[in-house]
C-alpha cells in the first residue's frame, strides 16, 4: 500500500475565501463586544482609534487570536475550512511564535503597496505571499 503524502500549496483564491470566513468570524466577535462598550457611538465616529477598548478588541485580541490558531491548529479557523495548513517552508511543521508574529505583521507589509504582497500568491511558484516569505512558510494542503 502506497503512504505516500501529496502536498499541494494553496493558491490565491483559495486562501481569499479562508480570509473572507476568518473576517467574517471576527466581525461577530468584536462587533457586539464595540457596540457593548461603546454603543451607537462606534458606527458613527472616524476616529482610528476610539479608546482603549477599542485598540484591544480591534488589534490585541485578533493578533493573540490568529498567533495561538497558528501555533496550535497551523491555520485558522477560514483555513481549517479548506484544509490548509500553515507551516515552515523548510521543514513542513508547525511555524513557531516567532515566525508566526512576523507572518502576521507581514500581512501589513503585504498590504501596504495595494495589496501586492497578498496578490503575490497568484504568481509565486510556491503560492507565497510577501508576508510568507518574510516569515518563511507557506500554506498547504497534505493528502494521503
């Protein structure tokens, strides 16, 4: 019987629909938590930063959130749904805190010029993202 592991990197439009799941779960977490906290006040302001409230269920909690799904589940929640996973490019395991602190903060470094560091998994041999390469991993799915 072959044992044979096939693994395939997970390309651009795979990964949009694991962000659009992953952005839609956060919205349901914080959104209530702001309206609790700061009301009709929210929607309504445009201030980047309303309080301190504000910087901690718009910045801190998702950070820490994404970081410990990458650290214990190698992907979040949008990934799990495709089957993804997250992991170090040389070795095929679990991306440790620090790669998983800089692939997060990559994303900004990825967004930034608009949006060409996401865009570049569309045309990246191995299906990486400025935010991947700056973190050394890549984004799999592994068959059997």
């Amino acid at each position: 019987m072959n044992d044979e592991i096939i693994i395939t990197y997970i390309g651009f439009w795979q990964r949009v629909l694991a962000s659009l799941v992953d952005t839609a779960i956060l919205a349901l977490i914080s959104a209530p938590l702001m309206y609790l906290v700061y009301g009709e006040m929210h929607p309504q302001t445009d201030t980047f930063i309303i309080g301190p409230m504000d910087a901690i269920i718009n910045y801190i909690l998702p950070f820490v959130g994404v970081i410990l799904f990458w650290i214990y589940k190698s992907a979040t929640p949008g990934k799990m749904v495709i089957k993804a996973q997250i992991v170090d490019a040389k070795t095929g395991y679990k991306p440790t805190v620090k790669q998983s602190v800089i692939r997060y903060l990559g994303y900004f470094v990825s967004t930034i010029p608009l949006g060409l560091g996401l865009m570049w998994v569309g045309w990246d041999k191995r299906k990486q993202g400025w935010h991947d390469k700056l973190a050394n991993t890549i984004v799999v799915k592994r068959y059997k």
